[in-house]
C-alpha cells in the first residue's frame, strides 16, 4: 500500500510518501520521500504566529506535495490513499492540510484517512525501530505536547498523563527568550548548557501522578535571571536543563516501575536533545530500561509519520469520513 501523508499542525508544511508491505506477518514501511519545509518567518516574533502560518502553509502545500511525489517517483494515480493531520493543532495550519487532503482524495477517487498529530509522534517510532512491538511506554516531548502512555498495540493507546501547563519544548523555548537566544530555542538552550555546570538549585516540579508541569520552573529561572547580581547564562542553561531531565526521568521511572515496562520510545522534537539521550541512556543501564530514540528528522514534525499512522488506520478501520473537521485540542 502507498499512501501520501501531509502535515500542516504548526509551522512545519511537509508532504510524504510512505510505502507499506507486510513481511512474515510485521509491517515494513520504506519512506520513499520526506519533505519537510520550516517556517523561518516566526523566529523573529519568538514564537509560532498562527495567521503567518496558515498563510505559508497555503502557498507551500502545492509545491511540497509535488516535490514529495517526484521524489518518489509517482504520480498521484499511484497512490492508495491520502492521510493528513487533522488535530491538535493551529485550526487555521490544520485545515490548509485537511482541506487540501480533502480536495485530492475527492478529484483522484482515493481514500482519505485523518490522523492524531500525537499518534504520528508514535508512529515515528514504529518507523524508526520495526522490530519494537508493544507493550511499551512512549513519552512525547515537543513544543505542543508532553505526554506519557503505554503504546498497547499499534492504534491501541492508554494515556497516562500529560502536561497541566506549558509544553516541554515551550519551556525550552521561553528560557531561551529569556537568555537572549533565538526562536525556536532548544537546540541554542542544548548548546550554551554544554559549557555550563549545575550550581543552580531550581526545583523539580512535585506534579503527582504522571502528569508534568513546566510553568513553575521556567518561573524560577525567570526570578534568578533577574534577580542574581551577576547571572551566567551558561550555568542557568545547564541547570535548567538537567532539571528537566531529573523531572521526565521521575515520571518514566512512576510508570515504569508501577506497570512493569522496561522498553520506553521517545519522539517529539525536544527527543533530539543529546544530554537528554545521554541521561536517559544512563539511567536505562542503571534500572535495566531500554530508551528507543528515532533519528532527529523523524523527532521533529514531518509527514512520513502521518502517513505510516495512515496506512495502519486504513488497513484497520478503512477510511475516515469527509465530514471530519480540524481541532485545536483532542485526545488521542
Ligand atoms: O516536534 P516539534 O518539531 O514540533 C511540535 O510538535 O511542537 O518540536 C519543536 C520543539 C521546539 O520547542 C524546540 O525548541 C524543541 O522542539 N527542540 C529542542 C531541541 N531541538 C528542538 N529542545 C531541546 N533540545 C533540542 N536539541
Ligand atoms: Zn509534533
């Protein structure tokens, strides 16, 4: 089965084909194209301007979706359905996508599969590593959403928490706002903490159960920004950073020891961090935990995600309704 995916939820327009076969009985997926085009127009606002957005989705969604097919070498003839990212998102960014999605399967005779953004961020890790079969933990950290669940089946999720206030990677960003660095931040947060050590003592958020919570520490690192004498940026990157760290491991560690999962996926954009990598990988040999960390192109938001969910929620429940409609805000 080949279907072409397309994601429009934020400030990422991308277009996708994805190739699916079924060998001894397990999904194979082969990208035969992944066109990913980033919205550098929001950098200088220090933050996703939904207006802008929508408006750069609709003129790159065209000429994305070409390039994702000639790369790919086919024609829209080719393809056996198209899926696209329906919710949560920006309304206006979702629905440049949707309707476009719409439009094609309409004119081509084709189906149409909406898919969860959030279950893409899934199935970026079944795209990454094949052989990992669930149950198994998955945490999502990106600039939208923090979320822990147990990945029960593929298309078969429990959520088990997720974030009461900013995002992890909305945190990231606005700690690099207040340290002077560019938008989207975290990367520049990454880089200035490598020269950096822990002598700040900000707190670990105490969020029971497994939800997280990020709008309290970025509050204390605003508060020691200002009011510290002599502030050394280096030093509030890194401490912030490992505090993060020490509050997603908590949580990893409640769920996986309360369900008995040691194999624990992790995607969304902030997973492309590499002291979180380092530390996760370290606590996983300390506790005997297995971490699953997709390659960086398939951590940050792209369409070949969308349309590996799409093949697997075609081949199981078959197409979606045209009637389907773009949300801001929807559990998976
Ligand atoms: O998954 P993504 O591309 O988009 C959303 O769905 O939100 O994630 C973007 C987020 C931004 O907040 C960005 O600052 C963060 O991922 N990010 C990082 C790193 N690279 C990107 N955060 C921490 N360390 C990084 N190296
Ligand atoms: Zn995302």
């Amino acid at each position: 089965m080949i279907f072409l995916g397309i994601e429009t939820s934020c400030d990422e327009t991308a277009a996708s084909v994805v190739v699916s076969e079924k060998v001894a009985g397990r999904t194979k997926n082969t990208i035969l194209s992944n066109i990913v085009s980033s919205q550098y127009i929001h950098s200088k606002y220090g933050g996703v301007i939904p207006e802008l957005a929508s408006r750069a989705h609709i003129q790159l969604i065209v000429p994305i979706t070409k390039t994702a097919l000639e790369v790919a070498k086919i024609d829209y003839k080719g393809l056996d359905g198209i899926a696209v990212t329906y919710a949560p998102g920006l309304v206006g960014a979702l629905l440049v996508g949707l309707s476009y999605a719409k439009t094609l399967s309409l004119s081509l005779g084709k189906p149409f599969v909406g898919i969860n953004h959030l279950e893409g961020h899934i199935f970026s890790l079944f795209l990454s590593y094949p052989e990992l079969e669930p149950p198994f933990l998955a945490l999502i950290i990106s600039g939208g959403h923090t979320e822990l669940m147990i990945i029960k089946g593929r298309c078969e999720y429990e959520a088990l928490g997720s974030t009461l206030d900013d995002a992890c990677g909305e945190a990231y960003d606005k700690v690099a706002r207040m340290l002077g660095l560019p938008y989207p931040g975290g990367a520049f947060v990454e880089k200035l903490a490598q020269d950096g050590q822990r002598n700040i003592k900000f707190p670990v958020p105490h969020i029971p159960g497994y939800n997280f919570s990020f709008s309290g520490l970025k509050t204390a690192v605003l508060y020691y920004s200002k009011t510290e004498k002599n502030p050394i940026p280096e030093d509030i990157a890194h401490s912030f950073q490992e505090t993060v760290i020490d509050f997603l491991l908590k949580k990893i560690r409640l769920a996986s020891d309360n369900y008995k999962i040691r194999r624990i996926g992790v995607s969304g954009g902030v997973a492309i961090n590499n002291r979180i990598r380092e530390r996760f990988n370290e606590y996983a040999k300390e506790h005997n935990l297995e971490f699953y960390f997709p390659h960086p192109s398939m951590c940050t938001d792209n369409a070949a995600m969308i349309a590996a969910a799409g093949i697997e929620r075609y081949d199981r429940f078959g197409p979606s309704s045209l009637s389907l409609t773009a949300e801001a805000r929807v559990r998976l």
